[in-house]
C-alpha cells in the first residue's frame, strides 16, 4: 500500500504577461502541499514567478522549479529536438530563475519538475535523465526529482543519489505499462471520479488503466494541473477525499524524510 501520508502538488504559475488559466493561482496555492512553478520557457515571466513563489512562502508551500521545452506557443507539450547537452542547459537556466526568487522571498527550492512534453522525453531517454541526475548532484544534491516510478529517469537518478518523488496523477490515464498517457488537450473530468482514484490510489495500491486493467502502483506525491479544464473544483475534491479518508497532506520533503525513517 502507498500509505496514509503524501504530498499534493500542482503546477502553477502558468500564465504570461496579461494571459492566465481559468483557476487562480491564490486559490490553488490553499489545496496543495508542493507548488511546481513554470520557470519561463513553457509558461511564466518574472512578474508571474515572483509572485508565485511570494505567496507559496506566505502559505508555507514548498517551492519547486518547473523547467519546459523553449515552447511558449505550444506550453511546452511539443517536442523540441536538441542535444541532450542544450536541454540541461535549458533546464539549469530555468531552475536558476526559480532558484533566485526562493533566495529572494526567504525558503528553498524543495525540487525539480520537468513539464509537458520535457517531463515525457526525459522518461525514456536514459541519456537525459543521466545528465540531469548528474547535474542536480553536482549542483544541489538535496533538491529533489519528481518523475514517474514507471520512468528511466527514476532509475538513473536512485543510482546517482538524487533523492526522487514518484508522481501520481491525478489528472491523467494511465496505460498498463505503469506510464501515463500523454495528451496534449485535457477533457473536462468528473472531479469526484478523480478524487475516488486518487483515494483508491492512496488506500489500495491500485489504479485502473486505459485498457482497463487494474495495476500496482507506488507514490509519494499526488499531481493536478492547473491547465486541466475545472481544476480547482478537482484540486479541492483531491483535497476533501484524501482528509475524510484520514490521509495526511505533507511536503513532499516531509514525506520522504518519514518513509525514510520508517
């Protein structure tokens, strides 16, 4: 079973300029546990950031950077073809913004999130998730990786010492491979048949995939994101679903210190 404890997080700061997403980020910011903040490529300006990461520090959120492919247009759902070496690059460049703001508004940057289409690439290409492992433990060994357990980057980072949170998805279809299933436009969900899977999740071990089979699945972290149709209405009934069936949100890094100990 995963267990009674696990953190809630949710990309937010994914908005441009005047241009934002249907749910606020100050309503969001009151569900979650771990904000992933867009880190300018995908999504977010330094306006947005600030902001963001301001309010997370008032809320006592922890701060996570969430770097995407150089793909405004897209919002980061297309894949970019480049060396593995420009993409790290990419990456440092972004999570170096977050990283600033964190310093800025007086907390640290709890973990690293890649997004979209990014998040996908680096999932299944071991080369990528090798060089951002080794990055993140040159650079800051006590950041942490949130990726997929059903992930080569999951792998790779556990071997190079790079503390990992595995994701589930509250949001998303999953595929009987343990992956989910990438889309690049999300269909308006019942936010009560989200929170019943994620409570399943939580309780029972078990998520029931596409194809309609029911798999293990193991987790530290719950995800919704603010892009997906009616998400604060699916962000609060994740929320309502977990504490009336006695599960405790924490930080992710809370989280793993727990298990760790146990």
């Amino acid at each position: 079973m995963t267990g009674r404890l696990v953190d809630l997080n949710c990309d937010l700061g994914e908005g441009f300029g005047q241009w934002t997403l249907e749910a606020a980020d100050e309503d969001l910011m009151d569900l979650i546990s771990s904000a992933n903040v867009a880190a300018g490529f995908h999504a977010g300006d330094p306006n947005i950031m600030d902001r963001v990461v301001r309010l997370a520090a008032e809320r006592g959120v922890a701060v996570g950077a969430h770097p995407g492919y150089r793909d405004l247009q897209g919002f980061g759902r297309r894949v970019i073809n480049a060396r593995p070496e420009e993409l790290i690059n990419d990456i440092v460049y972004q999570v170096g913004a977050i990283r600033e703001f964190t310093r800025r508004h007086g907390v640290r940057l709890q973990h690293v999130k890649p997004h979209g289409a990014l998040y996908m690439e680096v999932a299944k290409d071991e080369d990528l998730s090798r060089q951002l492992a080794e990055t993140l433990a040159r650079s800051s060994p006590e950041t942490l990786l949130f990726c997929m357990g059903a992930s080569i980057t999951h792998d790779v980072a556990r071997a190079a010492g790079v503390p990992v949170v595995r994701e589930f998805y509250a949001d998303r279809d999953y595929a009987n491979t343990g992956s989910i299933v990438f889309s690049r436009k999300m269909r308006r969900l019942d936010p009560q048949e989200v929170a019943d899977k994620c409570v399943r999740a939580c309780l029972e071990g078990k998520v029931r995939t596409v194809e309609g089979e029911d798999i293990d699945i193991a987790f530290d972290s719950i995800c919704f994101h603010s892009d997906t149709p009616g998400a604060l209405a699916i962000g609060t009934a994740v929320r309502a679903g977990l504490v009336e069936n006695g599960i405790r949100i924490a930080s992710a890094a809370e989280v793993l210190k727990i298990r760790n100990a146990a």
